[in-house]
C-alpha cells in the first residue's frame, strides 16, 4: 500500500463506508413478510460467501471467483436499497448498473476491471460459477426461511422463498442440499 496516494486510500475508505450500508439494510422480503429484526444484506451475502467458499472446494470451481461473485453480487444494494423479484424493472436494473460502476470506480484501475468483470459474469448467468452463485444465492434464502419458521420470527408464510430457491435450483448436487434445508425437523 506504500505505492497508492492518500487520495486512493480516501476512495478506497469511501467504497467500504458505502459496502458499509448492506450492514444496515434489511432484506426486503423479510420486511414485506413481517419477519422480526430481519437479516441485513451484509449477512445474507456473508452466509452465501460461505456456502460458495465451501461448494467450491467440493466441485473443484474457481473459489476465488466464487467468493467474489458472493460478495458482489448484492454490491449494488448499499445505493439502490434491496429490491424483490417483483419491484425490478429495466429502469431499477438501470440504477443497479449505474450503482455499480459509481461504487466500483472508486477503486484502483486493476480491482476496478477485474470485479467489474466478475460483476458482469454473475448478471450474464452463463458460466459454471456464475451459475453456482446464482443457485447458491436461494438456497441461503432457502436456508434463512427455514430458521425464520423455526424460531416463529415471521408473522407470514414463508413457502414464497421455498418456491422460490426450487425454482432456481437445477443441478442436482445443490438441489439434495436444498432439499435437506428443506426437510429439516
């Protein structure tokens, strides 16, 4: 770091008080439901950064494009607030860039390409740790659900998330994971 001008370190203190917000900002879905103190977005990317870690190591994936993936992928949150399924849009998927690069350009030219990159594989879908990710990413809302009916924090059904982590998960290695989050007594 001795190499990088007080003025990146200020920008770089500028984007962690920024990733800062998603520790403040509840997940949507659990607020529209009437989940009690409901989980932030920091702590919903800070479980599925874990699973990624751990799925990786177990199918021989990119771990490190994993993590990044995990930890970026809600990155875009910390401006435009979490959003369900429901309330995007093309316009709210406009801001979502718009947020992204704004976050990300605070960063030095390296990091900045490189997570922008990253970013971009896990919007397009199509590689095989995009697509890990993606499933990934329901089955902790999946696994979060299960713990909120457990502990009786929700005053609704929580079966929309169920649905929706089968829903998005298709191989069959993560679908028997979700299914023992499932089906766990």
């Amino acid at each position: 770091m001795e190499n990088i001008t007080d003025s990146s370190l200020q920008s770089l203190v500028k984007f962690l008080e920024i990733t800062g917000i998603l520790k403040r900002t509840p997940r949507t879905g659990w607020v529209d439901v009437g989940v009690y103190q409901p989980e932030s977005v920091a702590d919903h990317t800070f479980r599925t950064a874990f699973l990624c870690m751990l799925y990786a190591d177990m199918q021989s994936l990119d771990q490190l494009k994993l993590l990044r993936m995990a930890l970026i992928h809600d990155l875009p949150e910390a401006i435009i607030g979490d959003l369900m399924p429901s309330q995007k849009n093309p316009e709210t998927k406009q801001n979502e860039q718009t947020a992204i690069h704004q976050m990300l350009n605070l960063l030095p030219k390296i990091q900045r390409e490189n997570y922008l990159a990253v970013w971009n594989e896990y919007k397009e879908g199509k590689t095989k740790e995009a697509k890990a990710v993606r499933q990934l990413d329901k089955i902790e809302m999946a696994l979060q659900a299960k713990e909120y009916e457990k502990f009786g924090s929700a005053n609704n059904s929580l079966e929309r998330f169920i649905k929706s982590a089968k829903d998005a998960t298709v191989w069959p290695e993560l679908k028997r994971l979700l299914c023992c989050i499932v089906e766990e007594k």
